[in-house]
C-alpha cells in the first residue's frame, strides 16, 4: 500500500476521457455505500468512494464537460455529461472534502487510504442478497 510518506500523485478520468483528473494527496478513508440513490445514480450494488481532501483533487481536462445533479438537499454528483460516468460526490456540510468515485482511478491504482480506512456504509440499505463479507467496519448510517 502507498502511504503519505511515499505519495506520488495518481490519475484518473472518465470513460469516455473528456474528463481528467490528478489526485495530489492520499485518500483519508475508503467507503462502499449501499444507499437505494447510490446504486440507482451508478447502476451497481453499491458504489465505492474515496475522501479526499478538496484542494488534492485536480481537474486537469474537461471540467466543462462536468454535469452536476443535486441528488439530496446538499449533495451534488459530478458526472461526465458525454458518457454518464460519475467522478465527485461533494456534501457541502463537509466543505474539505470531497468523495472520488474510487473506480475512475487509472489502472486500479489504490486510492491511498490507510489499511483501516475501509467502511460500510448504510449496511442495512444494501441489497438482501449481497452478503458482505465478514471483518469489515459496518454501519447503518453515514
């Protein structure tokens, strides 16, 4: 795993790469949300996203093309407006940070959470037949 110490900045962008980003700090927590809007906003089971701090998150290309749906009062996703692919989840209670759809990171690349910043959120909102797998943080709520 990379750690703060040895950071080097990971890319990452949308499918349709109109949309580029540099991520310029580590992440400080990884969460899979499993909220009925989540999966319906990605079309998964749950969606997997990084916090990051706001300013480490850079648009390098297509900001323009950047489309924001306000989908609850104060928080905003930002999705590619040519391909549909979500990029940022932004909670404007939380004004340092921003959460990175962990799965537009070029090559799988790990996001730079430490090793127990791994949680489940809104558990029981989940899908009844997805089992999560045992040993995980877990939480009913945000």
């Amino acid at each position: 795993m990379t750690t703060a110490r040895s950071w080097t900045p990971i890319h990452g962008g949308c499918q349709c790469g109109a949309v580029r980003y540099r991520l310029n700090a580590p992440a400080k927590l990884l969460s899979h949300c499993h909220c009925s809007m989540c999966r319906k906003t990605s079309g998964t089971l749950f969606v997997t996203g990084s916090k990051v701090l706001r300013g480490a998150l850079e648009i390098l290309e297509g900001e323009d093309a950047l489309t924001i749906f306000e989908s609850s009062p104060e928080v905003y996703r930002k999705f590619c407006r040519n391909c549909g692919c979500p990029i940022v989840m932004d909670y404007r209670s939380d004004p340092d940070h921003v959460w990175l759809f962990a799965g537009t990171i070029d090559g799988g690349a790990h996001p730079g959470h430490p090793e127990d910043g791994v949680i489940q959120v809104l558990v029981g909102s989940r899908v009844p037949w997805h089992v999560i797998p045992d040993g995980g943080r877990l939480f009913e709520k945000m």
